[in-house]
C-alpha cells in the first residue's frame, strides 16, 4: 500500500529525498544551472578587461609571481582579441563572447574569485566540494541533501557530460551524505550528446511495469528482513532507493530527453543542428528541460579550455562551442519567467597569468579569476572585486571559493554554517570552517 501511494503521488513541488529542516531563510532561488568550463579559461581574454596588460605587453610582471607556480611563465602577453563595452551597464567583454555580451545587463560579474591550488586535479575538487585534499560531497549533492527535488519523478542533481578525469566521480559524488544524493549523469566526455543516455535507465516498453513493482516489492522485503534483524546496510537501502527512482524517472525522463518536441526556432537559439554549437547547444536545453521539470541542481560541462600554447587558436574554437548556447540558455530562461528563481553560475576551476608561457600560451591562475551569475536573486549589470592591472592578484572585495559555495547556498535559502552532516564523530559542511556570503551582489 505504501509502495502504491509512492507511485501514485503528484509529481509536482514534492521534495522527496530532503532530509534537512530547510530552508533556514526565504531562498531567492530554487534551482541551479552550473555551466562548467574544465580547463580554466583565461579570465584576462573573455570579461577581465585589462588596459595595462596590452601597454606593457612584452615586459615583465612588476611585481614578484607565486612562490608556488604549475610551470614557468615568462613576460606579460596581451590579449589577442579586442575588448568592447556592452549594454547600460558598460561592462567589458571580448570578441571571444559576442553572443554573451548581449546579457551583460542580466549578470552580475565576480572579478575577485580565488582559490588554492595550482593543479586542476585538486583546483575542480576544491570548486565542486569545497576540498582539494580530502574526499567531500560536492556541491550538488548538500543542495540535493539540503533541499531535495521539486520533482519525485525525477533526481535532485544531474550532471550533463562531466569530465571523468582530475579527481573525476568524486566532482559530483556524494562521500558520506546518503548516495541517493550523488549525481545522475548524462553522457560523458567527447562523446557526442545526440546519443546521451541516462546508463541502465529501461523503459517500460523493455520490462513490463507490472514486473518491475514486484521486483521493486521483493527488493523491500529483503531489506527489511535485514533491518529487522539488526542489521543496517546503507548501501543496500541507497540501491533501493535509486531502482525506485529510476522506475518513476521512466514516466518523464524519455520526454525530456527528446529534444525533437522543441520548436526549430529554439533548436536554432540554442545552435543545435549547427555544427560547433550542436554539441554544448543540447547540454544547455537539456538544463532548461530539467531544471523546468523540477530538478534542483544541473551541472553542464565544456572542456578542454587548457591552453599551455595555441591560446588564440583554441580559446577561439571553444568560445565558438558555447557562447551562442550560453546566450541562447539566458535568453530562453528570461522568456519562460525562469530566469528570476534559477541561478546561472559560469566558472571554471580557475583563471590563467597574465604573463606567457611558451609564447603564446598562458598557466593555471589560481589567484584570480572570473565567474558570472545570471537571475537566482543576483544583481543585473553589477560587478563585484577586481584584480590588480595585470589581472594575475586579486585586488580588492576578494571571494574565495568558500565564500561562493556561502552565497550560493544563501540564495538557495541555505545557511552554510547550519547544513551540516555528522560523520566519523564530527560535524561536516560545504564550507568547512570558514566561507563568508558576498551579500552585495544581491538584489
């Protein structure tokens, strides 16, 4: 009878895997788009606009570089591409995004963000859960723990092509928060998103529904004849709990993965069917598609922004990848009166030096970097810290990345200092012991 009401309830506004008393204040945001550039794109070529870097151009940094660096660089570089004004805001940004630049006045820019690590190994641990050294639930899976999904048909986190590499499972795993919370994943790496699939997901059309409820009855029993006897197998349980979801994401899941129920004019905004965009396009109207069916957390990731060399070559062939989706994502959301409780995060683990490496490549630059965020209760046409000239310091209202896992919990009605999971005899959380919220960003 149990099993029956499960199934029979509404999909709507039901957060069924939430196991905390949230939210703890009135969120300004209910769900989360992060649109993940892995590789590190150089912040001081795409919207850190720095003067000073193309007058000194050739010369060396004035001022001494990280004790710490992931390889030698030499002397300052100056950005390959121009750098134009957009919007009543002003804000600047270069000929690498020219789709993007038309939404300045809907983002606000952190100029200011920092890290801790020079490797990306550690640089995309440290972004997605908060630390480098140790293993944590990433971001995604607090969110999921913390508030669950809108949608019991559906996973509170979903991850749309990640990478597997550079601390790979573990970018979107749960570690100790129950493993209902991990990711979904949806395709992988270089593979083409035309074929994306949710692995081991059947329909009902390749075993029967009737089947599967008494498969799922039997899988019950057995668990609790264990609970019963003392036993407690949390794994047993976290595999119950996903065949059952798994059999309610068959009644929607197929649907919103098939992208032919759009329109062409939103295929077109989102450059699918249209070579370099199709790719990074679908990525994009799958996290519209998720995050309108209730879906709490959608990572989206690009790679392989990584330029050691061939900066202007390679920055230009990925921007060309994304910056029409991207533009298109912002432009469907706004539309769909989405954009107002959906935050839009782009970022990577970390930006590059202002100064050169083997010519015409820039290093990992953990020091600064740039995100923006777009609607979630942020701020339009803002920017928030700066880095020094050159763009390798950051300089003044400085965001560390504890400070942003805070305020992005915060616009999800989070306190980070109050979602916390016992483990091993001690209280964890994102933020680990520190992590302030950027309150001035807001709305």
């Amino acid at each position: 009878m149990a099993f029956a009401d499960l199934l029979g309830k509404s999909a709507a506004g039901e957060a069924t895997i939430a196991t905390a008393d949230l939210p703890h204040h009135r969120p300004r945001a209910k769900r989360v788009i992060f649109l993940f550039m892995h590789g590190g794109p150089s912040h001081v070529d795409t919207f850190d606009y720095k003067p000073e870097l193309a007058k000194q151009h050739g010369k060396p940094l004035p001022f001494d570089k990280p004790r710490i660096q992931f390889a030698k660089t030499g002397n300052l570089l100056k950005s390959p591409w121009k750098f134009r004004q957009y919007g009543q805001s002003g804000a600047w940004v270069s000929d690498l995004f020219p789709h993007v630049a038309r939404h300045v006045d809907d983002l606000t820019f952190i100029k200011s963000m920092h890290g801790s690590n020079e490797a990306h190994g550690g640089a995309l641990l440290k972004v997605h859960t908060g630390s480098d050294t140790f293993v944590r639930p990433s971001m995604g899976s607090w969110i999921s723990y913390g508030l669950g999904t809108e949608n019991q048909n559906l996973p509170s986190f979903i991850t749309i092509n990640p990478t597997l590499g550079h601390g790979g499972v573990r970018n979107f795993g749960s570690a100790f928060l129950p493993p209902i919370h991990q990711a979904t994943r949806i395709g992988q790496t270089r593979a083409p998103m035309k074929n994306a699939k949710i692995e081991n997901l059947t329909s009902f059309s390749n075993t029967p529904a009737e089947l599967q409820r008494r498969q799922l009855a039997m899988l019950r029993e057995l668990d609790q004849a264990k609970a019963g006897s003392g036993e407690i197998d949390a794994a047993l349980s976290a595999r119950l709990e996903s065949f059952e979801l798994a059999y309610r994401m068959q009644t929607e899941t197929p649907e919103l993965m098939d992208l032919s129920r759009e329109t062409a004019e939103t295929l077109a905004l989102y450059g699918i069917n249209d070579g370099p965009t199709d790719n990074f396009g679908r990525e994009c109207l799958l996290a519209r598609r998720f995050c309108e069916a209730g879906v709490r957390f959608v990572q989206v990731t690009h790679n392989y922004w990584d330029q050691h060399s061939k900066l202007k070559e390679k920055h230009s062939e990925l921007a060309a990848e994304v910056d029409l989706p991207i533009a298109g994502l912002l432009t469907d959301l706004k539309r769909r009166g989405l954009l107002e409780d959906t935050l839009v995060i782009w970022g990577a683990e970390f930006g590059r030096t202002p100064t050169a490496q083997g010519g015409n490549g820039r290093d990992h630059n953990p020091h600064a970097f740039t995100y923006w965020m777009a609607g979630g209760g942020v701020k339009s046409g803002f920017s928030y810290g700066q880095s020094d000239p050159f763009g390798f310091y950051t300089e003044d209202e400085k965001v560390h990345v504890h400070d942003f896992h805070a305020t992005v919990l915060h616009l999800l009605g989070i306190d980070h200092e109050r979602l916390t999971y016992r483990y091993g005899g001690r209280d964890f959380r994102l933020t680990d012991v520190e992590g302030k919220v950027i309150h001035p960003i807001f709305a």
